[in-house]
C-alpha cells in the first residue's frame, strides 16, 4: 500500500500540522507512525529538523518506511513502545524535542488485516497484539481471566456497559476461542444489535486495550512528554475511544494547573464533516494539544 492510496487517509492531518506547529528545524516525534501518514506529512515541512518515527510494530514501521521514502533523509525510525521513547531519543541524541505526536489506537492496516486479529471484519487468529512478537494474545487472555475480571474489562476498557455480564458468561461457556469470527459470533448470538454498531465492537476494543496494555502505555506517554517537550513545544494527541480521550484531558488539565503546559483551544477539536464524509473512520476522531512551558 502506498502512501498516495486512497485507502490510508492520516486522520485531522490539517489539523495535525497546524496544532504542532511545525518548525523547519525543529525535532519532532511521531510515537505512532503506523502507515506513515502523519510522518511524511510532518518531514515534507522540515528543511534541517528531523522527526522521529517510532511504532511498537515491526511491520507497521516498515510500511511507514516505505511510504515516507522521499523523505528519508529527515526521518529516524525507531521500533517500541511508549514507555521506553524517552530513553530512546536520548540514546538518539535527542534529550527534548519540539513536538510529539500520538495518533492513539490500531492502524488501518492493522485493523484489516485478518492475520493480526484486530478485527471481526476478516477472519483470523485471535491475536491483536500490536508487537507480535512479545506478550500473550487475545485468545490466551480469553483463556486466564475470571468472570469478575472480565466484566470488570469490558465495563472499563470496552465503555461496555448494560451488556457486560452477558457478554462475559456467554465467552466463559464458548472459550477457548481461537479466531476473531468464533468472538464475534458468541457476541453477536448473546447480545442484540444496536444500531449501526456490531455488538462485539466494544468487547473486541476492550480486549485490544488489555493485550497492549494501551492505558498503561499512555499513561507512561503522559507521564514523560512535559519534560521530552522543550517549553514552547507542543504535545498533540488523538484519541478515538472517550475513555482515552478523558485519560488526555485529564492528563493536560493538571499540567495547565500546575504551570507546566499552556491551554491551546477550548473545545476538543473534532474532524470536519467532510472529513467524516471521505473517511468514516475518523468520525470518532478527538484531538487534543498543548503547548509545554
Ligand atoms: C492509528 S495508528 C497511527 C497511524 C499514523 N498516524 C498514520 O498516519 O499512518 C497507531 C499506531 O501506533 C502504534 N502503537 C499503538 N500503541 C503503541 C505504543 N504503546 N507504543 C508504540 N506504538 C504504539 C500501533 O502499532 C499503530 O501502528
């Protein structure tokens, strides 16, 4: 897939771009580059700067490699997660940077491919698991976790809320369960549908949450970026689930009230409607930005 298909579409890019406020020169981090979408917008701005290109997934990395080749020179890509960036840019050479950028959740490849397991939409192991290569699957969750456990999962991580323990008693008489259709289908034949959403959407974000530990790991992006991000830096970051959107206001609202950061805009900064009409996906789109002191 290249960068120019028109399947992969950087969700709020102008808004991206003005919010960060990209300095020819300046030193950017990009801590989800998934397809490279947001990267290659942000180096074409840069003549002497660099941004670094960081995603926990190998093979996203790789995508984002390929799609940003003409601007490769200004590009360091780097493979981990969030909790590990700070250390990485020091190692990098880069102890503060002018800019970080969090483009939260999976990609569009990641979600599409049935291989990785991300989505009911194609059939595939039960696996999710933003870096294949560490950490138990979906599945192997599904295996361990009692019914308090998941209730309590798909109420707090999944937004789950009247279906839960429905939901959870109908997975303990199914498991194990081995592909993302067998989860799907025990969801859909427990629950009704309600309205454009499929019934297993919530249980499916849920378990994707757990498996990388996303609230940890943005909590430990939250924890470092005030002191990564120079003073007249920005932190700009995009959540698509409320619970995270919340986890990032929170997360400003304290560093505005402790001095640390300067309030950019007062409302959460939502794609236009012909953003949602070319690409549904941004819909649930939410950014938020601040400016580090
Ligand atoms: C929504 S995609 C980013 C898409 C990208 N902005 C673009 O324009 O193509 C999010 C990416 O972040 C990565 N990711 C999610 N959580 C991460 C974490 N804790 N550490 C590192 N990468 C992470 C995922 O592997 C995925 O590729």
């Amino acid at each position: 897939m290249s960068f120019e298909s028109p399947v992969h579409v950087p969700v709020l890019l102008e808004e991206v771009l003005r919010w960060l406020a990209v300095r020819p020169d300046g030193v950017y981090v990009d801590a989800t580059a998934g397809l490279g979408g947001h990267t290659a917008a942000i180096a074409r701005r840069l003549t002497t700067g660099v941004v670094i290109a960081n995603d926990c997934d190998a093979e996203s990395l790789e995508l984002a490699r390929r799609n940003t080749q003409p601007w490769a020179e200004r590009i360091r890509f780097r493979q981990g997660w969030f909790s590990t960036l700070p250390e990485a840019c020091r190692t990098m050479g880069f102890p503060q940077v002018d800019g970080l950028l969090a483009d939260l959740g999976p990609s569009f490849a990641q979600l599409t491919s049935g291989r990785r397991g991300f989505s009911f939409a194609a059939d595939g192991p039960l696996d999710m698991r933003f870096d294949p290569s560490t950490g138990l699957t979906a599945s192997q969750w599904l295996d361990r976790l009692s019914y308090g456990e998941l209730v309590g999962l798909l109420v707090e991580a999944g937004e789950e809320r009247r279906l839960a323990e429905r939901i959870v008693r109908a997975i303990l008489r199914a498991r194990p369960l081995r592909s993302t259709r067998e989860l799907a289908r025990v969801v859909e034949e427990a629950v009704p549908r309600r309205g454009r959403l499929h019934p297993a959407t919530r249980t499916f974000m849920a378990l994707r949450r757990l498996v990388n530990r996303e609230q940890q790991e943005l909590a430990a992006l939250l924890e470092a970026a005030p002191a990564l991000v120079r003073p007249g830096g920005r932190v700009v970051i995009i959540a698509f689930m409320s619970t995270e959107d919340r986890q990032v206001k929170r997360s400003f609202q304290e560093w505005i009230r402790q001095g640390r950061a300067v309030r950019l805009h007062k409302h959460v900064v939502r794609p236009a409607p012909e953003e949602v009409r070319a690409n549904p996906a941004a819909r649930s789109a939410r950014l938020r930005a601040v400016e580090i002191r």
